[in-house]
C-alpha cells in the first residue's frame, strides 16, 4: 500500500521553513527471523514519472517492542 505525505520543517538557527525530501512510496518485503530480531528490505521511493529513484535499505526490527535496531 502505498504511503505519501509532504515534510516541511522550521529551521531552528534561521527560522525559516525548509521543505524535506520525503519519500513518494515505501514497500516492505519481509525476511528471515531469529534471535529477537527480523530482517526485511525495504523499498523507498523518492521521484515519480519514466525514471524514479529508489533507495533499498535493509532494516532490522527488534520482535518484541517492534522498534528498528539496525539499518543496512
């Protein structure tokens, strides 16, 4: 399922409003479990259109709280 939203922060030092790049999609593919912990590929998607860019971290989740505990 795909997730979009629009990041814009303040700049604490300026004030000013600085707009983030945030992702356009994410999909998540699970993978191998064991000691607490489960690994899955992650798929962002940063642009749209004929050429999108991707970024393809691999993130570990710790079981029990749910929290990432490593990126790779």
């Amino acid at each position: 399922m795909p997730h979009t939203r629009t990041c814009v922060r303040r700049e604490r030092s300026s004030g000013g409003c600085t707009r983030r790049a945030t992702h356009l999609a994410l999909k998540v593919t699970a993978g191998d479990s064991g000691a607490g912990h489960t690994w899955s590929k992650v798929r962002l998607t940063w642009s749209g259109g004929k050429r999108p860019t991707y970024t393809c971290p691999t993130v570990q989740t710790d079981l029990r709280t749910g929290k990432i505990s490593d990126i790779r």
